[in-house]
C-alpha cells in the first residue's frame, strides 16, 4: 500500500524571513518525504517562479501561496492564500501597499529596543534580511539571539517584540475583508493562520471566524508548528463548527529555530475536511 501523501501547506523562504532560499527550501521538504508543499512568504510572492521550477525537479507538487498580514480588532492576525495566480494585479498590488510600511515600522522598532539599551537593531536585522522590504521581527529576534541578548528566537518573543515588551510597534496592516478579496481575486482560497497564537479570549476568536466566514474565507489552520496537541482538537471543532476546511502546515522558518520541521506535522482529526479537497 502507498504511504499516504505528506502535505505541508505553510513555509517560508528567504524572499520574506525564512533562512533558506527557495530553492534549498523545496529540496529539503523533498528530503523529508514532503509531497505538496506551499510557499506561503510574508506580503511577498518573487520566491515562487523559483520554488515551482525546483519543485519540478524535485517530484513534488508546489502550491503558490502567501501568508498577508492584517490588522482586526486592534491586533495582527494572519491570512494564508492558497493556489493563487501569482501574476493577479490585485493581489500584487494590495501586497505592496502592505510591503510598504515594513521598513518605517523595522526603524520604530530599533528605536524602542535602543531606548532600552540595545544598539545597532536596525541595522542588525537589515543584515539578516535579503529583502529589505521585509524586515520583520523574526530579522530583529535573530539579531538578539547573534548579540546574546537572548538564548533563541522563541524566547524573543517572551521579552521582546510583542505587546508591552521593548522592541513592540502598533502597525496598520489590510484590513480582513481585503485580503481575502485580493487572494479570491487571484483564484485563490482563504485560511486562517495558527488562530493557537492568537491571544484572545473564545468570544473574540469567534467573533474572529465568524468575520473571516462572511468576506469568503473557507480554510482554518488545524495543524501548525505553534499548536500543540492538545490545541488540535479544539480547533479542529472551530472548523466544524463553521464550516471550515482544515489545512495543515509547519509554519517553517529555519533548521533547528524551533517550531516544526518541514512536513513533521500531526495529523489531520478525522472530524476535518482537508483544505485540498476544495481544489
């Protein structure tokens, strides 16, 4: 009997703030037994052509992707388009207006951390960026784990970077209801990202989905390198409960930066439907 096809449906390479180029990117999740791999870059989509010619190569199938940032309800949530046209002048044009505010942000962040007495953070994260129209906090988190301020990026984010700790800057991103109309506009589908990070009560989370239901998002991240097993389940029941396909992905960033490895993920609750069962 075949083994069953491995599908991770959330990475990222060094077109946003991934390490790995995207075509080391697709090789690795080849080596690991990744059969359908997404490339879902931060408000960026010139990793793709790179990604898809590798993936040819390599036997596996490449779904583009992107992963938008979005302001609601005065926080930043995540939405990931799946099977988008990468060439859609909406979809390119909305990521740009978004890519836009990036650095202004990256440079109100350095200054907050050398309030704090930490120097050099702007510059430092735009060392370790390869685009410089993404410099993000994962950029900034890496400089102060090289500079010893902290041990890794994930306890970065326990004492930077985050809402009340040095380094945190408020940001306006697309709204909801727009970025689900720029990934549709490309033919695309909607997925909630690792609504597990998102700290917010269950009144709000549903309130939340609710939203994203009603402007056409149909997908909810069941599986993802932030949640843990017992986070599963209950997502699993949100997607039940509103009608959500489930997609799985490990949200990789980087070898060894925590979080999961390419395609090492749970699997899927049997209660779910799978994301690609809408294509």
């Amino acid at each position: 009997m075949a083994s069953p096809v491995i599908f991770d449906l959330h990475s990222h390479s060094s077109a946003s703030d991934g390490v790995l180029s995207p075509r080391d990117l697709v090789v690795r999740a080849a080596q690991l037994g990744v059969g359908v791999l997404a490339l879902t870059d931060h408000d960026e989509l010139r990793g793709l052509a790179e990604a898809a010619g590798t993936a040819v190569e390599q036997g596996i199938e490449l779904v583009a992707g992107v992963e938008i940032s979005v302001s609601w309800a005065g926080r930043t949530v995540h939405i990931v388009g799946l099977r988008i046209d990468p060439d859609n002048d909406a979809l390119r044009a909305g990521l740009a207006v978004n890519r836009s505010g990036r650095r202004e942000r990256a440079m109100r962040m350095a200054e907050s951390l050398a309030a704090t007495g930490i120097p050099g953070a702007f510059e430092g994260a735009r060392l370790l960026a390869s685009n410089e129209e993404l410099i993000s906090r994962t950029h900034f988190a890496r400089f102060l784990v090289g500079k010893g301020y902290v041990k890794d990026v994930k306890t970065v984010f326990k004492k930077f970077l985050v809402r009340g700790k040095p380094g945190y800057v408020p940001h306006q991103w697309a709204g909801l209801a727009q970025s689900v109309q720029w990934i549709r506009a490309a033919g695309g589908v909607a997925v909630l990202a690792h609504p597990g990070r998102y700290d917010m009560g269950k009144e709000k989370m549903s309130l939340l989905m609710a939203e994203f239901k009603e402007v056409g998002g149909i997908g909810l991240e069941v599986v993802t390198g932030s949640h843990t097993a017992d986070q599963v389940p209950i997502y699993a029941r949100h997607a039940e409960r509103f009608g959500f396909f489930a997609s799985v992905g490990s949200d990789f960033h980087a070898p060894g930066e925590g979080g999961r490895e390419l395609g090492r993920l749970m699997p899927l609750p049997a209660n779910c439907r799978p994301i690609w069962e809408a294509w």
